[in-house]
C-alpha cells in the first residue's frame, strides 16, 4: 500500500471526442479509484462542452498537464498525437494511460516506455476489453485447463471501414490506423493477455483502394487518401508454442465475419468480439459436436472501458502491477509493425519485447 492509502488518484483527460463520453461517464460515476478532474482538447469548445456535460474542469493541455491534482493523464487523441501527449505528461511527471495504439512508431514506444521508467511513473495502455467479464470468463477456462494445452488461433476481423459513421474518418486510413492498428490492438491484446508474447510474425498487407469517400453526415463527399495498408494477412507464432492467422481488412463488405478463436488440445474455445466486455463464450469439447455457451464467471460484460485505469489506479496505491500495461500494449504494437515490416521484407520478423501476462482478475 502506498503512502496515499486509498485516496482516489486525480485523473485528467486529454481529447474529448468521440470515445471521451464513455470513459467520462465510466470515471466520473462508476470507478471509486479515480476522481477526474479535468479535460483539455485543441478545440476548446469540445473540452467545455464535455467538462460541463461531466462536471469536470475544462483546462487547456498545458494547464491540464501541470495540474497539482492531476497524477494520471488519460490520452484519448488521435494516434498521431499519442507520444507528444504522452511524453508531454510523462516529463511533468504523470503516470500516462493512452488510447490504442500506444504510439503510432515503435521508436515512440519504446521511448515512452523508457522516459516513463527513469521518471519513476506509470504507463498504461488501452484496450482493457480483456478486463471484461467475457474474455476474464475465457481467462479462467484456459487456466483452468477447459481445452488442456493451446495449439492454435485465428483472428479474422472483415469490414468496410469506417468513414460510414465516423464523424472525422480521416485518421483511420492513415499510419496508426488502418484495420491493423485499429482494430488490431483488441484482438492481440485479448490473445497476448491470455498466451503470452508472440515470438515471431510473417504477413502480406496492401491497400486495395487508394482513396475513401466519406458517407457519414458532417463531411459527406470529401475524399480520404489511403496512406496504410487496409488489408492484411498474417501467421503469429507465440514464444509458448501456439501459431495464430490474423486477416484484418477495411476493403471487403463481409461484415458478419469477425472472429476470435482458441484451439486447444482438448477442445476450442469461440471468444466474444474483444472490442465488447461481455459475452458469449462457447467452448466445443474434444470429440464434441455441439458448441456449449459458458456462464459468464465475472463482472464488467456492460460497455466498461476504463476499467484498466480503474485497475492502473488502485495498483497505484497498491504498488502491484497494473493489468493493462504500457509493456503488453508496447508488444502489440511490435507484433502490428512487425506484420507490415514482414509484407515488406517478403520474410519473417522476429519480435524483442516480451512481458508479464497481466494477472487475471479476481471475480469479485
Ligand atoms: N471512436 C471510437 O469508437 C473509438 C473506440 C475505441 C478507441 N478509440 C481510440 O480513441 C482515440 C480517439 O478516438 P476518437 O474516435 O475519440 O477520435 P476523435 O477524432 O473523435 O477525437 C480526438 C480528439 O482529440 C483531440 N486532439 C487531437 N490532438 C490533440 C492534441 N495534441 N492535444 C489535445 N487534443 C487533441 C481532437 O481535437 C479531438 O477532439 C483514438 O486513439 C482511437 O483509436 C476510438
């Protein structure tokens, strides 16, 4: 236990746009380790808005970061602007916790991580939908030996994008973004979580179209040039033995066809789609021919994002580890430039990092 004892750890929020009301409302009613107490954004009327809608401060990003109540910066920008943000908050001093990805380059990570541990603060990292009751369900079915030694995955996500419903698509088809790192991070985390790093990758990617028009309402017509690859194929090999296919594409209209499978050596288990936090869960046994859905064995199955800075907030004054580590989301976000440097390369990629398997969560 720290010094501060229980005291709730000041939060404040940087961004405020569309993914900031759910982790607004999250932190300001739901999780007793955190009290926000403000939010910053470059447009200063989106930062008023949310702060009266939320009854927080409304700062600007330098008032925010200097901040004597503030000892942990939620960054909710776009992915371009996560390492600025975040080693922003890290050199005033801040435990971070950013959005996904982590930081568009590697180099950023790395060097967010490093400037983070000489400073002696924290750094977090979303997607926490592994937090959730569905894959903490999961969770307790591998370890407890439900399908006995894994052997294999398949992650398969198929959409067409995003500038549908986005009101501002334009940073989904750029470097940090695209199918991959998009949606990527809730996959790889919800797998890494539970089997560890990944050892080595092998991909091919492409952009099938060069540009996008925007269908949704405030920027209907405008164009969006492609500057990431929108479809990706590719084999993971986790250093514990199971091989993984990951398929992520932007530019098919499947759009029933996203899955999340563990196969193991007694039977298979069908994961819930890891950007929700509930279920179902649905374990085929060996020899089986019926899928059978598994109660859910732990809280959060509701839209719970924030629960991993909840978590990182508590460990604070606990001194443990906190689950959604900047370390696990720094491995995602090597195994993610790894598959595209392999499509380049037309070879495999060996991956550096590893980390500590975040411990599961209790079921209270
Ligand atoms: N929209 C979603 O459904 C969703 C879901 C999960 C995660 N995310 C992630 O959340 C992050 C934000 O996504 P969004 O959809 O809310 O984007 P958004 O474009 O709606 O909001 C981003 C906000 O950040 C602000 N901003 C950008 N650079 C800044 C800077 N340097 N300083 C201060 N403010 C800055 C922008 O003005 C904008 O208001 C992304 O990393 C995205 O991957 C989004």
């Amino acid at each position: 236990m720290s010094e501060r004892g229980n005291e709730q750890v000041g939060v404040g929020i940087v961004g405020c746009g569309v993914i900031s009301d759910i982790y607004l409302k999250n932190c300001t009613t739901r999780y007793e380790s955190v009290r926000v107490v403000g939010c910053a954004d470059l447009v200063v009327e989106r930062a008023r808005e949310q702060a009266s809608k939320y009854g927080v401060e409304a700062l600007t990003v330098d008032e925010l970061l200097s901040h004597p109540e503030v000892e942990l910066v939620l960054n909710l920008t776009v992915p371009a602007a996560h390492a600025e943000v975040a080693l922003a908050a890290v050199a005033s001093g801040k435990s971070i916790y950013n959005e996904k990805p982590l930081t568009v380059s590697a180099e950023d990570g790395r060097t967010l991580l490093e400037q983070a541990a000489a400073k002696g603060v924290r750094v977090g990292a979303a997607p926490d939908t592994f937090l959730g009751g569905g894959l903490q369900t999961v969770r307790g079915l591998l370890d407890g030996g439900a399908i006995g030694e894994p052997v294999a995955a398949a992650i398969a996500f198929y959409s067409h994008g995003m500038e549908n419903w986005h009101r501002d698509p334009y940073f989904f088809f750029q470097p940090g973004a695209g199918p991959l790192f998009d949606m990527g991070p809730y996959y790889l985390t919800a797998l890494t979580s539970m089997l560890g790093p990944v050892r080595r990758v092998a991909a091919t990617a492409r952009a099938s179209f060069p540009e996008r028009r925007i269908t949704s309402e405030s920027k209907r017509g405008q164009k969006i040039p492609v500057n990431t690859p929108t479809h990706i194929v590719a084999t993971l090999d986790f250093a514990a033995g199971p091989l993984a296919s990951l398929a992520a594409s932007f530019d098919v209209w499947e759009t029933t066809h996203a899955t999340l499978v563990i196969y193991g050596s007694e039977g298979t288990l069908a994961l819930p789609d890891p950007n929700t936090f509930g279920g179902p869960v649905r374990l085929l046994r060996a020899g089986g021919k019926e899928w059978e859905e598994q109660p859910l064995t732990h809280d959060f199955t509701d839209n719970s994002r924030g629960i991993g800075v909840a978590d990182m907030a508590s460990a604070m004054r606990e001194g443990r580890p906190h689950r959604a580590s900047g370390e696990m989301a720094y491995h995602v976000l090597e195994v993610m430039h790894g598959c595209l440097e392999s499509s380049l390369a037309g070879q495999h990629i060996e991956l550096e990092s590893r980390f500590d398997r975040p411990a599961a969560l209790p079921r209270d």
